[in-house]
C-alpha cells in the first residue's frame, strides 16, 4: 500500500470513528425519554443532541471529500475566509506552543473523564484500562516535543494525540458503554432495566455519556474541536513537511553500520563511517559478551537521535515545561490509577459491585445486596449495623435487601448518609411498619422497590408522601386493600407506578392527575373498572398492566390512537376487543372471555401456569404465582 493511501485512510478511520461516536450520542440524546432523562441526571438534552450532531457532521464532510481530495502535498492558497488556513494565517501561532496548547488540552480533558470514570464505575478493569492508555499517551508523546522539526512535530504529537483522543474519547465509550445501551433499546429485553446488578453496571457509564452540566458539555465540544481541528491540519500536509511523517529525508539518507566480531574474547568494534553504506556482520566463534553489544548499540541509537532531537528549541523554556509535566502527569496519572485499584480495603462479601476511586483506599461499594439466608444472618430484625460509611463507603448506588425479617425497615440514618443513592430494594420481608419520613431518602433517590411484605396493612408514610426526586415507584404483594386520593396527589412526579397484587378494589380519580407518568401496573388487583380519568394519561402511557383482574370492558377509549402502548389484560373477562376503531402498539388478552372463544387472534397466547401471565417471566421480579417448576420458578426470578 502506497503511504498516501495508508495515511488517508488512518484519517478517514479517525473521522469515521469520531462521527459514529457523535451521532450516537446525538441521537441518543434526541430519543431518550423522559424516564432515562431522569434516571441519567441529563442536561440540556436538546442543545447537547444539535451540538453532537453538528460536530458528527463535521467529521462527515471530510469522509464524503476523501473520495477526490489529494493528499500529495501541494501549496495552499487560503483564498476563501471560511478556509481553516485563511484563519490559521491570519493568527499564526509558532508551532512550538501549539503542539504543547493542542497536547494538554487533550490530555486534561481526557484526565478529567479518566477521574469521573474511576470515581463512579463498577467495572474498574475499563477504568483502569483508561487509565493507563491516558498515562502511556503522557509518557511516551511527550518525548516529541523535542524533535528538530517544528512541522514534523506538529503533524506526528497532532497524529498520536488524535489516535489517543479518538480511542480514549470515541473508541472506549463506544465499545464498553455505547454497546450496552444499544443492545438494550434495541434488541434486548427491556425489563432488564428493573435487575440491580444490571442498573449498577449500566447506569453510571450512560451518565458518563450524556451531558449533565454546562460545564460538562464545555469538556466535551472542547475535546471534540481540538480533535477535529488537529485532524483538518492533518489532511492539508505543506511541503516544508517530510512524507511520510514517520520517516524523515535525512533517516532515508543516511545508514549505519555496525561490525561486531567475537573470536574466542571480548574483542568488539564498531565503525560509524560517515552513518553510511548499512553492513551488520557478526561472526560468533565464542561466548558474546552481550553487554558490550548493548552499550554499542546504546552509543549508536544515542548517534542518531542526536540527528533528530534536541534540547535547544524555539520557545525553549515552554518546550521543557511542557516535557517535564507532561512526564510528571503521566506518572501521577499511572500511579494514582494503580494504587487505586490494586492498593485498596476489601468490601464485605454481601457488596456485590465496586468502584476503585482516585486518591482513596477505602472499599467503595456500588451496589450491594444483603441476603440474610445466604448471609446466615441469623437474627436480622435489625441490619442496619451492615450499612454504614465506615464499611461501604460514601458512594453507594444501590442498597438492597432480600429474605430479612427487618419489621421496622431501615432507620432514617442508614439511608440518609449515603447521599448518592439512587436505588433502594426491601424485597421478601416481614416488614409491619416503616416509621420514618421523606427525608429519610437523600435527594439521588430516584427508585424504590418494596415487595412481598405480607404483614404490611399501611403504606408507609415515606412512600406516601415521597420526596419530589422520586420517580419510580414499585409496590407488590402488599396487603395494603386501598389507597386514599391523596396518596396520588402526592404522587405527581412518578414516571412509573406499579401497585401489584395489593388486593385493590378500586383505583380513585385522581390517578388521571399523574402528570408526566409513562408506566402504570396494577395487575394481581381485584379491579372491576376503571375510573374514567384514566382516559387523561392513557396517551402518555407506554405500558399498562392490567393483568388478573376482573374488568368487564375493554379498557382503551373508542376512536382512539395509541401507537406506542403495551397493554396486557391477562385473565380478564373480558368479552370482546374494542368495537369501534381504537388501536395500540402490543395488545395481550390471554385466557381472557375474547381468547377462549377465538380460535385466531394475534392477541391471544399461552400462560405457564393458572395464576401467572406469561408477560411477568423473566421481567427481573420475583411473583409469587409464576414461582413454580411449570414458569421455571419466574424465568430464573426467583432462583435468590
């Protein structure tokens, strides 16, 4: 291959890169709903989606004009003003102190993403791999700051520094992050969104991903302009610049040689005539003495750098400044990552997921799991002692709590110290009351889940009356029988509400004024009908569960469009579907009164058991009816 047809396509292949990876996060931004808006602290959705989309389309225009751009070098004349080297000519920068502006500006961007990942990821392999590619770009490049040649020094740290950058920036969230979230909106099962574990692997690189501040979204252009302004200057190579740039004229000119002869002693010489005429002749007729080989070949590579790199430089004391802390900055870089991860307390054995944080050593839990029969924690009417700073550390993500008796759930103190909880789990409990308040959850609570408690008679006045950060909200296989009015009004910033197997009766008006709810479940009820309120947030919903209940009538509105809801109405009698032109995106009316006496229909399917709907295996909740060998225990649910 000839070089210029390797140099541009390694250009094309760092803009294809960067503009698969900006479209990404573009679009992303464009499309995520208001739940993932919430759940991954967005900011400026929007702005940040136009602002992506404008730099992915800066990295297509040059891919479309590789096909006739020439990158033989040529003279340029910046006859038109919104040229990149009509600009460059009118503020001319020495190109000393543009290498080194260009270098650290990549280098502290990609420090500060380096911290942010190494401070909230539980997978501290990614993190430290991050890490160590940043340190290595440090260590490595900075030696080139010192070569002869102003412009080869510009075109080779601009080439490496993108090559990092692209890798660093684009390549490692495409790959570890990117991934994931794709496979999950697009071809996975979206109730893997309610699994812990999944939450504390996923979430956290997301918020990485999307913008959640100004001064995040300032990082982000900055990094990704410099990048692509280094790559511009890249493509337009002048002739005052070697080609190709790894391999200047004077290294294809002059050879050296060197003539080693070992006969029976230490007799070694070495010839440097005029660094010509390349001859390597060894002839071995003893033990060699490898030593002296080294220090020769030490003296010969020292002879030809020599003729490439100096210490005397234009703009000197900035080009030994830059040397110094780049070397400095990579070794900080790599030392503090190391002992990070490997010089740190271990977590107890119940703290399933772990973050390696700079500048600590303590253990930093993310998300941990208490299991009190797996534990073999034999009295667990208290487990509060088990949560603590001192054991977990500050940054938990996700508390969970499985199989303990605790009737009086966890004091307000264990929950309210850990002020980045996002999550919160009591899950098969014998749990009698809950005597604490809103201010028991820090204001990072966006998830509650409290299932099978089959003592609980009164929904807890944390839950009742939620703090204004909670958003998802799941209650099931609760005894509660009812709840008041009220209780919705306080309810109006859930995005999702699920109130399953509580033996509800009715459902009161004011579920209609649920504002920005997309998510609503209250299948396993005792439900007759439904309050016509509901009809006001029926548009907004994407899934409605209203499985084994006892509703008569077909729940969605006559003459009504609703392209994007799941509706499941399992074991319902219900007689027929809706007779005058209403539509959705999924409907399920399985082993409904419709199902038993149609013998073709998209909307009818099979259950696994009497009791169990089929849509609730494998939905990363453990129900009680499909909790049998007939389900495969829910799917896997319930095997804990």
């Amino acid at each position: 291959m000839q070089p210029s047809r390797a140099w541009r396509g390694l250009l094309r292949l760092l803009h294809g890169i960067s503009c698969l990876y900006f479209g990404f996060l573009s679009i992303f931004h464009f499309i995520a709903n208001d739940g993932e808006v919430v759940s991954l602290d967005g900011y400026a959705m929007l702005p940040s989606g136009v602002m992506f989309g404008v730099i992915a389309l800066l990295h297509l225009y040059p891919l479309c004009s590789f096909q006739t751009a020439r990158v033989d070098p040529i003279v340029m004349r910046p006859t038109s003003r919104c040229s990149f080297e009509h600009w460059t000519a009118q503020w001319p920068v020495p190109d000393n102190i543009q290498v080194c502006l260009n270098h650290f500006i990549a280098i502290g961007c990609e420090t500060h993403l380096a911290y942010k990942m190494a401070r909230s990821l539980a997978q501290t392999e990614v993190a430290y791999l991050y890490a160590i590619t940043l340190a290595i770009n440090c260590l490595c490049t900075s030696w080139l700051l010192l070569l002869k040649r102003a412009k080869s020094k510009l075109q080779l740290i601009g080439l490496i520094d993108c090559v990092m950058s692209t890798a660093l920036t684009a390549g490692f969230p495409l790959v570890f992050f990117a991934a994931p979230i794709m496979q999950y909106r697009f071809f996975g099962n979206h109730n893997v969104r309610h699994s812990f574990n999944w939450l504390a692997l996923n979430v956290p690189p997301s918020r990485l991903l999307v913008t959640s501040s100004s001064s995040d979204l300032v990082v982000k252009t900055l990094l990704a302009v410099t990048n692509f302004l280094v790559l511009t200057r890249l493509r337009h190579i002048k002739k005052s610049t070697p080609r190709p740039l790894l391999r200047t004229k004077s290294w294809s000119r002059r050879r050296f040689s060197v003539t080693v002869k070992l006969v029976d002693g230490p007799r070694v010489s070495s010839k440097l005539p005029s660094m010509r005429n390349v001859s390597v002749s060894m002839r071995l007729r003893g033990v060699p003495h490898l030593s002296s080989i080294s220090i020769e070949v030490a003296k010969v590579a020292w002879e030809v750098s020599k003729d490439h790199f100096t210490w005397e430089q234009k703009h000197q004391n900035v080009v030994l400044a830059a040397l110094l802390l780049d070397l400095l900055w990579g070794g900080a870089v790599l030392l503090v990552a190391t002992l990070a991860v490997f010089h740190r307390d271990a977590c107890p054995s119940y703290c399933e997921q772990v973050a390696a944080p700079w500048f600590t050593n303590d253990c930093r839990c993310v998300y941990v799991r208490l299991h009190c029969v797996r534990d073999h924690i034999t009295d667990s009417s208290s487990v509060d002692a088990y949560f603590t700073r001192a054991r977990l550390g500050p940054d938990l993500f996700l508390l969970h709590v499985q199989r303990c008796d605790i009737p009086y759930g966890l004091n307000a103190t264990t929950t309210s110290q850990f002020t980045n909880l996002y999550g919160l789990w009591l899950e098969h409990t014998a749990l009698r009351e809950w005597p604490v308040t809103s201010k028991a959850l820090p204001p990072s609570t966006m998830l509650v889940h409290l299932r099978h408690a089959p003592y609980l008679t009164l929904l807890p006045e944390v839950l009742s009356a939620p703090p204004p950060t909670l958003r998802f909200l799941y209650v099931a296989e609760c005894p509660l029988m009812t709840i008041a009015g009220a209780v919705f009004q306080n309810w109006t910033n859930l995005l999702s509400l699920r109130l399953v197997a509580m033996g509800l009766t009715t459902l009161p008006p004011e579920i209609g004024d649920l504002p920005i709810v997309s998510s609503i479940d209250v299948g396993y009820n005792r439900l007759t009908a439904l309050p016509r309120e509901l009809d006001k947030i029926t548009a907004r919903l994407f899934e409605l569960y209203l499985d084994q209940n006892a509703l008569l009538e077909f729940p969605l509105s006559a003459r009504s469009n609703y392209p994007k809801l799941e509706v499941f109405l399992n074991r319902n009698p219900i007689p027929s579907l809706c007779s005058d032109g209403c539509a959705w995106g999924r409907l399920d009316m399985t082993n409904t009164l419709y199902c038993n006496t149609t013998t073709q229909s998209g909307v009818c399917g099979t259950d696994c058991a009497s009791a169990c709907s089929h849509g609730r295996i494998t939905d990363y909740f453990c129900d009680t009816a499909c909790n049998t060998s007939a389900c495969a225990f829910d799917g896997g649910d319930c095997l804990f």
